[in-house]
C-alpha cells in the first residue's frame, strides 16, 4: 500500500487508531526480554506475551526489546499488558513521526531515530526507535534488528557494573547514548564523502558531481530532521523533574545532552560547508567560463578580419575588364604588401589586448 | 463584483458590516443539524432558521453545519439566535480572512483553512471553514459541501462510540482532526509532483518546467499560509485553560497538535525542496553552458586560424607580374607544406587544449 | 530648502524644536471641528485657536481636524491650548517620523501614516497623520485633506448609531480603521500591477520591466515601513491598559489589529513573490541564454570546419607546378569525393549533437 | 606602532594596562573647562591637572572636555583625580572599542562614536567619544576636535536656558543628541551619493562603479557598528533607573532614543537598498548578455552557412577533367540558382528566428 | 588510529570511557606546578603524581599545568587525586568537543580553545585548553606547551602584584584573558590577509584566489566556532553566582567579557567582508564577461557578413557561359563598387551599435 493511500485510508478514522506506516523489514515480531538486577540477569525470547505481566518484579528491571511493527494485534496486546494510551501506540506505529517525548501518568513515552548510511547507494536510511519508560521496566519498539543495541546487551551479559546496579532509566540512557555515538559514526563518514565532493568540485565537476551533492544535501536534511529534534527531547528530559528518571543519573543525561549537541553542531556545519562548496563550484565556473570566452574572442578578432582581407583578394574581379578592378593584384608588390598589413593588423589588435589585460 | 471594488466599497462601512468576500460556490445555503447523545441520533435539513433555537438541549450535543455563505441575511439570523457577536459573522464571511481563534464569553470563534489540490490545474484550492463552539452545540460554516466531513457523519451515524459519548468538543476536535489529516493526503499528493519536478529538471528544463515551478511555489505558499497559522491555534487551544473544552479531551488536542506539527513540518520541507531544486537547476545549466561554450572555442579556435591560411593561398595575386607575387604557389611542394603547416597549428593546438583540461 | 540643508540647521537646536520637515501640500492650514453627542452635531471651520478652548465639554465630543502643517505657529498656539508637550508637536510636524505611540498623563499621541497609490506614476506617496487622544477630544493633523476621513464625516453627519454614541476613542478608532481599510484597497491595486509583471517576465522581459519591478519593489518597502509598525501600535494598544480607551471597544481594536495583520501579511507576501519574480526571471533568463547558445555552437561546428575544407579547394597552387600541388583538383571524382567528404563530416557532428542531447 | 604589533604587545598584560591604541590627531592634550550653574559661568583652559580637583563644587555643573588621548599619563591623573577605574581609562584609549554603557557607583561611564564623512575619498571616519557622568560633572574625551560640541558650547554662553538649569546628565543628553543629530546629516548625504549610484548602475555601469558600490557598502557597515549599539544603550540608559539621571529628564532621553532608533532604520534601509541596487544591476546585465548573445548568433547562424556556400563554388576543381567536377559553375543559370539559393536559406532562418522571437 | 576509526571504537562504551581523540603533539607529558602566595613562589616539574596531593594547601594557591594528553593513566591518577568526575576527563581528552562550562560541587570545569595560526599554510589551527578550578587550586590541561601561557608564569616570577596577591580564580581569568588576547592578534592577522584578497579579486581573479578564499572560509568558521562558545560561558560565570569565584574579580569578568564580545564581533564582521567579496567578485567578472563578448559580437557581426560578400566574387562561375554567371565580375566598376558596398555596410553596423551604446 503506497503512503498516498495509506494516509488516505487513515483520513477520517479515530484518534488512536492502528494502522503500520512503514515497511515490513522483518518477518515476523520478536520479543526479546531482559531481565536483571545485580546478581542475576535472565535473558529469553517471549511467545506469550501474557508472559511479559509475570514478569514485572519490583526487584528486577525488566528490558522488553521488541523487533518489528507490522503484526499490530500483538503489539496491540502488548499495549493492553502495560496499560499504555492508544494514542502513544499509533505513534509507534507511524514510522514518519518526528522524535517527541510525553509523559503520562506511570510512563515516559520517547521516540527517536536510528540513522544508518549506505556507503554504496550513498542513502541515509532512519530507523524508528520508540521507548516507554516505566517503573522498572523499559520497552523499546523498533523496525528491524539493528546493532546499536548489540553493544549494550553485551555489556549486560558481561559485566555487573553500573549497567547492572542502575535502574531502567539508566538503560535507557545507554540505549540512548549508543545511538548517538552512531551518529558520531556515520557524520565521520559523510564527512569523508564531503571531503571527496570538495576535491571533483574543485577539479573536475561534471553534471554527476552536481547531482550527487544535491542527494547529498538532501540526506544531509533527512539528518537534520532526525538529530535536530532528539536534543530538544534530551534538554527537557534534564529540565523537567521526571520522577522516573533518578536524579543521580542526571549526570548521564547531561553528557548525553553533550553528544547530541556536538552531533547538530557538526550537522549544520555540514550543511554551511556544501553550501560553501556549491558557492564556490560558481564562482569557478564563472571563471572558467570567462577565460574560455576570452579565448574565443581573441582569436575571432584577429583571425576573422584577417579571413576578410584574404577574402578580397580571393575575388575573381577581371582586372582585364577595367583599371579598376583590383589592379593590387598585378602590383609588383602587392602580395607582401597585403601581408605586411594583416601583420600590423595583428600587432595593433595584440596591442589592444594586452591593455585590456587579456593576454 | 472584483475584490477591488468589494474592497472599495467595505471601506468606510462600520465595524461587523456583513459582505460576503468570496464567490457563491452553491446554489442555496443549506442547513444541515446531528441532534445526538449516546442513545439517539436526529439528523435533518432546516429550513426555518426559528426552529434552531428549539433543538438546543443542554441533554444532546446539536451540530449544524451551514454549507454557502451567500445569503448573509440567512446566516444574520442564525448569529441573532445564538446571540453571537457581529464581528464574528464578518470574518466567518471573509474567506480571506487567516486562520484564527477567538475565545467569547459563552462561545469559541475559529476559522481555519480546508485544501483541495486540483491535479489537471495544480492548482491548490482554499476552502474557509468556520466553527463556532458552546456549552453543547457547535455551528461549522462551509463555503462548500466538502467530503471532509462525511467520514465523521458516517462515523455518527453507524457507531455509538467515542464520538457519540463526548460533547461538542469532541465533535469540533474530530472535525478539525479530519481537515489535518487531508492535509497530509494533499501533502502527499504534492510530493509525487514534487519528484516528477526533480526528474525533468536534471533531465531536459525547458521555459515550461521553470513556470511550473514557479507555480508550484506559489501553491505551497499558499497551503503554508493556511496551515502554518492554525499549528498557533491548536496549541493555544492547548495551552491556555478553555472552559468550552473538557480536561479529558486535551489528550486527543495533542494528538492533533502533532499532526498539524509534522504538516507544517512537511510543507517546509517542500519549500527547502524546492529551492534546492531550483539551486541544482542553476549549477546543472551553468555547467551545460560551460560545456557548449568550450566546444565553440575548441572549434572556432582550431578552424578559424586554419581557414585564414586556406583564403590566404586563394589569393589571386598575379604571380606572372613579380617574383614576390606569392611564389609559394609554384613551389614544387607547396601544397604539402601548407597541408603539414596546418596539420602543426592543430596538433600545437591541441596540446594546448589538453593542458587546460579542455579535452 | 532641501532636507539635508534642513537638517543641518535643526543639528544643535534645543530638543522640542519646532521645524516642519515636509512639503507645503495645502496653502492654508485648516481647522475643522466636530462637537457632538448622540442628540447633537456642531459641525465648522475655526479661525481663531482660542475658540478652541471653549468647545471642550464634558458633555460632547470634540474631534479637531488639522490640515497642513507648515504654519508652525498656529499649531504651537494649538499645542498651548490643550497644554501638549512641544516634544510631541516636534513629531507631528517631522513628516518622516516612523509611527509610534506614546502615553502621557492626560492624552494619548499616535502617528500613523497613510497610503496613496498613484497608479500614473507608479508611485506610493506617504501622508503623516497624527492623533492626539484627550479625555472627549480628539485632534487629527493631515499633511492634505486626504478623503478617508470624509467617509467618517459622513456617517457622523447621517447616522445617529455607535459612532455619535461612543466617545473619542472610538472615533479614533474609526478613523484609523479607515486607513487601515485603504491600505487593503492599495495592496489590491499592487497586486493586480504584480500580476501583470508576471506575464511580462515570463513572456518578454526587457531593460524596462526590470527597472520597473525595481522600483516596484522599493514601493512595497515603502509600504512595509509605513504599515508594519501600525501593527505594533495597535498590539500594545490592545495590551496595556489605556485610561483612555474604553474596554467595552476593546473589541473593536481586536478587529483592527485584525486587519491590520492581514494587511501585514500581504505587504509581506508580495515582497515574496516579487522576489520569486525576479529569481524566474533570472532561471528563465539563463535557460534562454542556453539555447541561444546551443544554436550558435551547433551552427558554428558544423559549417566551420566545412568552410575550412573548401577553403582549401579554393587555394590557387599551381599544378602544372608540381603533381604535388593539389592533385585533387583534377581528379576524376574530385569534386563528388569532397561533396561526400563534407556530407559524412555533417551527419557524424549531428549523430554527435544527437548523442549530447543537443538536438 | 602598527595595530597588529600593539595587540602583540598588550598581550599578557595587566588588566586595566594604559595603551593608547589610536592615532595621535592633535598635537597635544587639551583640557577645557565649563563650570556653571543658572548665574554664573567660567571657561577656560586647564594645563595643571591638579586644578581640577577643586573645581568640583555641589552647587556648580563641572564639564571637562579632554582632546587628544595619546598622553597616557596626563589621562592617569585625571583618572586618579575623579577617582575612576582603571579599566576605564583602558577603554578609554581603546579607540576600536564598540559603544558601551558601564555603571560605577558613583559614575556612568558611556562610550559612543562620531561619524564624520569626507566626501572627497568617500569614506566615513569613526571618532572614539566616552562619557563620565558624575553627580555633578561631566568629562569628555575626544580623539579630536570635532565641531558636533561647538554648537553646545555656544549654548552654554548664549542662553540661560534649560541646559544652564538642568544638571550634567542633561549636558551629557544635549552633546548625545548632537551626535545623534550629526548622523543624521551625514545619513541624508550617503542618501544623495546612493541615488547617485543607481542611475549609473541602470545606465552605464563598469569596474569602477562596482568597487564603489562594494566601497560604499563598506562604509556603510562601519557605521551600522557605530551606529546600532548606541541604540541600546540608549534604551537601557532609560529602562534602567539611573541614580544619576533625573526622571524629570527622561523625556529627553526618550525622545532621543526616538532618533537613534530612526537613524539605526535609516542605515538598515540603505543596506538593503545596496543589495536592492547590486540585485538590479546583476539582472540587467544577464539581460543585456542574453542580447548581446541574440544579435551574434543571429548574424552568425545567417551568414556562416551561407560563407560556406560560396566557398564550395570558389573552389578549383577543374570542370574539364570530369564531368563531375563542379559543372554547375559552367551552367547557365548557376549563379543565379546559387543566389537563390541562399536568398531561400535566409528567408527560412528568419522565419525560424521570428518564430522563436528572436526578432 | 583515523577519527572514524576512533568513534567506532567508543560507541557502545561505559560514560566516561577515555580515549584521546587527538594527535599526539608531545613526547611525554609533563606536568609543572607554581605554588604560591604573595611572599613565597615554588615552581617544579612533578614526576610523581602522588605527590601533588600534598602540595595542596590553605595558604597558597596551587596551579598545576599539564602538557601533553595522550597518557590516559597518568591523567586518570590526577583525576583520583582531586576527586574528579570521570565524565570530566572524557572531555578533557576529547580535544574536539566545543568549549563549555560545568559546575561540580566542588570545582568549576572549563574547556576553551587556543587559537594558532600558520601564515605559510594559511591553516588555523585550534588546541583543546580545559580549566579545573578549586578552592585554591587550578588545573590547566593543555595538547601542548602553548606560549600564551609562558606570560603569565613570567608574571608569577617576577611581581608580587595582584597576580600573586588574588587567589586561583584570578589566575584563571589571566590564563583566559591571555588566550582571549591572542584571538586579537590573530584576528589582526587574519585582517591583513583579507585586505590582501581583496586587491587580488579586484585585479586579477584566477581559480587559485578563489580556492584561498574557499579555504580562508573556512578557517574563519573554524575560528568562530572556537571563540564564539566562550562568549557564552564568559557571560554565564558572571552572570551565575559562582562560590569559586570572588566578588572583588567580577570587574575582571566583566573586562574579559568586553574582549571576548570584541573578538566575535570582528569574526562576525570578516565572515561578511568574505560574503562581500564574493559577491563583488561576481559581479566584476559577470562585468568582464560582458565586456568580452561585446568585443567578439561586434567583431563577427562586422566581419562575418563581409567576409560572405567577398566570398560572393570569389565563386568561379564561368562567365563565359551564360550572360547571368557573375557579369559584376566584368563590370568597370565591379570592384568598386563592391568595396563601397562593403563600406557603408560597415558604417551602417557602426551607427547601430553606438545606438545601442555598445560603442
């Protein structure tokens, strides 16, 4: 089903009504869960999901990681066992939302993007990441089975450090933490692709060279659009009292603030820096461009009116028929004569040239 | 009447003088009411004016919907009923009139903008669409019978839902709701256009692509100024306390908050859009004319000197008269060493062309 | 005296110095009263300032309208009458003053400006209007006799409604409303001399259009600056609570802010599109170039190397001279062979051309 | 000492370190005196600064004017004298520093600039002015005397007016406000050289105009950056509530923000009346271009085919030994066919170039 | 290890993870202290990291000045033994994060930036600087040994002024104002190099000073990306009541701020002379391209048809043939006539282009 009739079918039903915006990217849902505190961590895949209610215990945190949204009855489920607001799930669902943040009653409901960049299609391509913050749990909804988060339930698995003794709130803020850092990963690479673009550019641009950084800006925007808001939802989570989060994990969030502001400072640095080179791509054709007509018009304006004079003595007037006609012809000296004065010809206009600075 | 004129002629009158600004898009005014609670449902058309009063009934929510805005005599005596302001009727009658809301002592005044997009004529059309809020009636002023609001008849009809249990606000959220959301279906429409535009531009632009877009900028310029105004709206509906708007409705006013958020989001997407577009436009012919002006110069620059020396020995000088007479003529190998002097100027020539990265 | 001269001598004077900066517009100034109450209306002409005094009446309104404002004497006499600050008749009679409000004890001082299109010479002339706001007076002072005012003249004398009944404020009211009202007749002139240029753009532009949409568009500024803070005057009139305004026409000020917003809007949109012109006009103007160009480099690369190539059949070397010398000359299919020759040069460049997308 | 070798040297120092960053542009430090009060007032020249203690007297107005600021060590003792911090005196002699308002506690310390333009080299010249505003005193320093001050001075001895009633802070309002005044006229004779400008940029523009439109735009921002910070100050001279300012005189002081305020729109309006100008200029000259390039490809497209032709029937093939070999040249009609011909090709390219509305 | 190399390696580690994200630009760091009060001054290296523990002490201020930070462990025992927040050591490492300023409960962090330029390669070049200030210490970490520093240990040696006088807090605002002092001169020679740029642009543009200007951009955006974060935390230490920091040393803040306030407007104002001159230089050469083409136009609209009527009577039709074949050749005044057709052809182009002002 194509966007156009998607959002045409979902015209006019109610508030809160499921339907999945984005595209399958996994065959089937997979709930992968968590559970731990400092001295034990139970980690399994879940069928059930009546299961998951049995599972909430005041003295584990409980990590649900749910991967794919297209299966909306079991998400559906999902949402009923935590008591979540319709209005939050729709959300999920619809991969083009925007990163927000809303706080209900017992829960934080977050949404943020995942970036992955195609070196070889040069795409940057977004992943919708949801996360609802409870208590002691945290659940994260995504649209496929990305690696940022790899990272972290190997650090679960290993250690018995901080990860193990803070609460979901922490987790969180890792979970959070590695997909930022992946920003940090993917605007290096672009930033070598930039790099690239600054050298063709200043070489030689061809019609390729122009379109590929027009798509690049364009990534370079769909960034923007994912980064961008993520530091505003970072700044109110540290602004805003939030009773979930504990106020001794106020220091990670700042950090966390940190990142995310070096990451939409480069970004838009970014995007002044093609500007810059777009700029600058004129300003050098402009010059090629006249350096090419000056070429052009030195050597119509001699050789044209050079092409004239032999012309002249091209034609075939009888000079039999009349004194008149071309009687140079016959001069003794008439040919040396026509040669000596395209050479000044040539002189003068040399002359004038070098005045004018073009040569 | 040409607005001109309408607007000479308003100027000066009194505040609240009732002209109808726009052109009469139907026939007769037709007055449409949902007389409903949870258990029952009247829908009928009105044609007496009187028998509005009658209907309000603090035990249903009454919703009349008047499509035309031609007849102001008609629309004079519905304000008289429900005692509204005169100046009110005026910018319900001025479909010029932006986006706005006005909080009276018993009611809500708001006026927004419903979209249609024309395809044959890309055009964008702008409906002005009126509501008036009380205690439990709601009065939607249409300039047309859009279809917008048939999804939420029908949906009054069949269920006794959500729809059917909240008051009045609910209904105007629905309402408003459901314009945000042909907002995106228009929205969406435009982009298919959008990267049609893209493909032509990069492929072959003619003096037609450029009015097209041209045009198209004047569209999303218009769909701004309907859209970006009501985003102010709906969030000071939000922000400031309503006594007409129930506590527990506000949930699904955020919901709405963040449609009409990604819209204008959206619609200034496009606009970035297409000034990159027109930007590429730029770079892509600058380049093509640096291509088609260094093939010239390559040309000119190599035949031009060459056919110079050609006319030289087309020269009639009598070479009978003196022995300077261009004696090259009879020189055994004359020809050749013209042929050879030439073939040198070329390759000198391209040499040099090479070395300026020409060829 | 030319306002640079005039500047220089008002440089040092004590601050409240009395210099008209415009030009003489009327000969004589007039002084026309208004004293009504809702049973009554005194309607004159006034010679003598000190009958000024006497009109003052708590029981009627006083509106003194000014016309012209060179003689500065008689306005300094008016100032002592109502016992005015000479700072704020120095503002009254710099014409070039930007509008501003500003609230003393006893009175209220406001300048706007008005609007006139002179559609012959494409010009906007400016006209500087003041008011000062009293108790139950109001004093207008107009460069000319403008005819927004005869509009209120009007209803003053025939109606017997709000406008007799309502105090100063609301006749002042009144009077900036029908400013205000002109300015809408004004921008819907411009934009039917806008929509004109648009065709001429697209279709011929020339050295003419060009200037002209130049000084359109310093026009528009013009405007900006005249209409723009009008909508600031009117916000903090709204805002902050004026003694002198009564809060029950509070709501006619909404709806002048009202207009004056959509005023706004539009000055502001027509700026847009004036620039959206000029940038079509700058892609169109390029495409053209483009073509133009092609045209040239197709022409010039096929028939220059074709003129060199008769050209060199055209040279004179003699034959009989040498079997080197042009041999070609004599050949039995010579002239066919060269004929041939040029046919496969031409449809090689065309198949080339062809390939380039040229043609 | 260049301004790079004096940063080099004032780097590392103490704050508040004494270095007169300026040109030296009288030849020695000159120290006048006004002390006054309603009846009386002395003038004169002060050499021993010693002096200057004891002239401070409550029931007196002491203003000290200071000219030449390259004597560091007469500036300390005056400094010392007045009790003043020595990062004063630092920005003081710091004639690159920016406008500033600094409150002691028992001064005001204010820095402005006066503009000077010097029509002749068409540049604007900045001179540093600073203010110390004790209870009852006034010190000036001045680069250089300039004659905005004169006219003050003047005052002082003619009139026994509000300046010799009114205490320091009025003095410092009056020279202020001369300042202000002063770039005013200087703003009205930038305004004659801009006008100036367009009609060359519209009629014959060259290099030259260009360097000086670039030039102008230069002198234009310099002083916006005298200009615009004034502004502030003087706002917050008001909005604050100076111990050192009567209320009494803050109308004056409003009245003078009023002209700041006009002189800051004034320089911002002739900013983007240049960009206005350089835009103008950009699009005429593309429109000449796109001319110029009209008439050559015309003429070109008309008569390089046509040279093309009568240059294979000047070629010398020889008829008599073939045939084939060009035997139109012996036809009868042949040159008159040729002719045709070529009338034939002209008639077609000019209905091709009407059509396309070259001609 | 590359950059990118780098951030994968990070992502998905514990906060406060250190890695150096810099090059290594020393052999070993070294760590030197100056402890001091207003009678005694101790200066040493440290090898023993341990032992700086002990030389804190009430009495005198201790200021330890490391160089050098690629050995994480040495650093990461300093922290221990000040009692640093790990989280702080990561951004101390980290020599690509922007300045900021952290408050911790018992210590002020701060990261700036020193400025360095290299006028051979025309390259800015940035060290990472960060501050931990205590009670009576001060921490200073720098990439490598800077000279701005070197001043102000002189300083330390040599006066027992108020630099050994204050405690910590005013050593922090020496090192920062000596950093802040050499923006200035860099500043300064950023100037003249500009001023450089300008006459080139002016005069004779070739593709290498637009890439310098390209890159100085760029150089300039790394500067103020360096200077202007510090403007920031300067106004928020004075701004904040900060407990390290004494009353009596706001004044120094203050003068601080004015440089740093200095700095950015200059930066601010070399970022538009560059937009300027890239804009003028677009314009001259828009100029010059004019110009060019004017030459070539008027020159082949001359010659071109010239040289097709000569090529006319260069056609060898046998006259012999027919009475039609080119009898002008035997005409008495063929030649003649022809050369004064010629003539008034050119006279007649002539007249056309001084119409059009072309001449």
């Amino acid at each position: 089903m194509s966007k156009l009739n998607l959002a045409r079918k979902k015209h006019g039903m109610s508030p809160g009504s499921l339907v999945f915006t984005g595209e399958k990217k996994v065959e089937e849902i997979t709930i992968d869960i968590f559970q731990y505190n400092q001295t034990s961590l139970i980690e399994k895949k879940i069928d059930n999901i009546a299961e998951l209610k049995e599972l909430l215990n005041p003295q584990t945190v409980l990590w649900i990681n749910i991967c794919g949204l297209h299966e909306v009855d079991k998400l559906e489920r999902v949402r009923e066992t935590f008591n979540i607001n319709p209005l939050v799930l729709e959300d999920i669902l619809n991969v083009t939302h925007s990163p927000k943040l809303e706080e209900y009653e017992d829960y934080l409901f977050l949404i943020c993007k995942s970036i992955d960049y195609d070196p070889e299609n040069k795409k940057v391509s977004v992943e919708h990441i949801s996360f609802i913050l409870g208590k002691n749990y945290l659940i994260t909804f995504q649209e496929t089975e990305g690696d940022e988060f790899d990272l972290i339930r190997e650090r679960l698995r290993v250690t018995k450090g901080r990860i193990r003794k803070l609460g979901a709130d922490y987790l969180m803020y890792r979970l959070l933490d590695s997909i930022v850092d992946n920003y940090t990963v993917i605007l290096l690479q672009l930033d070598e692709i930039m790099e690239n673009f600054e050298d063709v550019l200043l070489d030689k641009p061809n019609q390729d060279t122009i379109e590929e950084i027009y798509h690049f800006r364009k990534e370079i925007n769909k960034l923007r659009r994912s980064v961008i808001p993520l530091k505003e939802i970072i700044y109110s989570l540290i602004k805003d009292i939030q009773p979930l989060i504990h106020k001794s994990n106020m220091i990670f969030l700042k950090d966390l603030e940190d990142h995310i502001k070096s990451a939409v400072e480069t970004v838009e640095n970014y995007k002044e820096q093609i500007n810059n080179m777009i700029e600058i791509y004129r300003s050098t054709s402009q010059l090629k461009l006249n350096e090419t007509l000056k070429v052009l018009t030195i050597i119509s304006t001699i050789f044209i009116p050079l092409t004239f004079i032999v012309g002249i003595y091209g034609m075939n007037f009888n000079s039999d028929a009349s004194p008149f006609n071309m009687p140079e012809l016959n001069w003794y000296l008439g040919y040396p004569f026509v040669l000596g004065f395209m050479l000044i010809v040539v002189v003068v206009l040399l002359i004038i040239f070098r005045k004018k600075d073009w040569i």
